[in-house]
C-alpha cells in the first residue's frame, strides 16, 4: 500500500512538471506576458511619436507658419528688417562680432572719420 502511495506520489508530480516548467508552462506564460507588456510600452510611445511628427508634416505641408520657424531655428534666419539678439550668460565672453559684408547694389556707408574735418592749427610766433 504504501508502494501504491508513493508510485501515484511520483506520477502526479512527473504530471505536474510540464504544467508548471516545461514549455507552455505556467512560467512561460507569465514570462511571455511579461514581454508582451513591455512591448506595448514600448509601442505606445512609438505611436505617440509617429501622430507627433505626422501633425508636423501636415503643418509644414498645409501653412507657413511651421516652415518659418524651422527656418528661424534650425537655420539661423531672418526676416527682413529684423534684428537678432543673444542674451549670454553672466561670466561668458562675447565673441567677436564682424562687419556684415555690404548688400549689393547698396551705397557705401560714410565712417565717421571720414567726414569729419582736423582742425586748422594756429600760426605759431615763428610763422608769423
């Protein structure tokens, strides 16, 4: 009897096993849906990112308004008559800032040193 008990014992846990460790088991299972949650993670955030930039390339197709700012930030770009100002950082050296070459077909610019005239010096006692 206690044989018989001990066989069924051992037939009941060889069934068990591949319920709970063989492949397709319990442990798989919860392993695979742990994946599958991830991956959907992982997916959302993808889907998010792919309707952002499809309403960006609706708003650079359809208006002006996206393609002025892209210009105006990826490209450094101006409108006309605009002036572009950069604040620093206090304690940041400002670079060294160059002539803008002349616009073509524009007058040449007076400097100041050229239209202003040295003044007359004053007979001294020999001179005179």
């Amino acid at each position: 009897m206690r044989l018989l008990f001990v066989g069924l014992l051992l037939l009941a846990g060889l069934i068990q096993y591949p319920l709970w460790m063989g492949r397709g088991g319990w442990f798989d299972v919860w392993d695979l849906q742990m994946k599958v949650s991830d991956q959907r993670t992982v997916n959302d955030g993808l889907a998010s990112r792919n309707k952002a930039l499809a309403a960006e390339i609706e708003d650079l197709r359809t208006g002006t308004e996206a393609a002025e700012e892209r210009a105006r930030s990826e490209l450094s770009m101006l409108k006309q008559g605009e002036v572009f100002v950069q604040v620093l950082p206090a304690g940041v050296k400002a670079p060294d800032v160059k002539a803008a070459p002349p616009r073509p077909g524009a007058k040449p610019a007076q400097t100041p040193a050229a239209t202003t005239t040295a003044p007359t010096p004053r007979p001294t006692a020999t001179q005179r």
